[in-house]
C-alpha cells in the first residue's frame, strides 16, 4: 500500500489546499473523507485536463461578468433617484425607504438591479440627498445618487 496518494481538488478545503490543486494525502483520508464528499478526485490525466478546461471556462465567465458590472456601475452611477415619501414637519419620515424602495426605483427608470447588491447600512428615515453603494462585482461598486424628498 502507497504511503501517500495525489488527488486533485475540486474545491477548496481548510489546511490541505485550494480547487484545482494537485495534492499528495494518505489513502484513508483520501477514500474515506475527500472522495465521498466530492471535495477530490484521483489525479488521472483526464481529471487534470478537465479541471483545467473548468478553470479556464470559470476565467472567461468572471471576466464577462466584471466587464458587465462595469458598464452597470456606469449606468447606476449617472443615475439620480428622487423618492416622494409622507414625511413630518422635521424631515422624518412615516416609514423608512429600504433597499427593495431603492430596487423598484432603479427598474422604474429603466435598469435591472438586485436589491441583495444595495449595500445601505439601514434603512434611510429622513429627508435628504443620500450616495448609496452597490456592489456589482468583487471589485465593481457603483455610488447611486438618492434623494428623498416630502410629499
């Protein structure tokens, strides 16, 4: 019996390595952990091709996405958002505009938005002029221009 055996990573896993990687384990550890969850498989030339086509695909998709989040970041950046809510003689609003407010606007004017990339620490509950970060992408943030105004 070999004292140790190579697999190769499908994904990433705590002191041993991340996806793609071809690392040397002991048998059991192999067979009886990595397998079976489909955290490894046998280094065979076949899977190292395979994982490095399904690294390249994974490549080329996250640079369309990024490329994409960059034309949305220009878009959402241009764009100024004015919201009429019932609000009290201080400027307090009766109820708050929240993240899914934010969301219907944005596709009233025109564009598509996840409210889950909004990122507003709470909810907005007065009158004002807000800049609102949205992350598009890991390292795509767009600054959507708010302003909340009274009925």
């Amino acid at each position: 019996m070999p004292a140790n055996i190579q697999v190769l990573l499908r994904q990433d896993v705590d002191k041993l390595g991340k996806s793609g990687e071809l690392v040397r384990v002991r048998p059991g550890f192999a067979r009886n952990y990595l397998l079976p969850r489909q955290f490894a498989v046998a280094a065979t030339t076949a899977a190292v091709h395979r994982i490095e086509h399904e690294r390249a695909v994974a490549l080329a998709r996250a640079e369309k996405d990024k490329h994409d989040a960059e034309r949305t970041a220009l878009v959402l950046s241009g764009l100024k958002l004015q919201l009429a809510r019932k609000a009290g003689e201080d400027g307090r609003l009766f109820g708050s505009v929240t993240t899914k407010d934010l969301e219907a606007a944005v596709r009233a004017a025109g564009h598509e938005l996840d409210r889950k990339k909004i990122q507003l620490a709470e909810p907005l509950k007065s009158t004002g002029s807000y800049e609102v970060q949205v992350r598009l992408a890991a390292s795509v943030i767009a600054t959507l221009h708010v302003e909340v105004v009274s009925k």
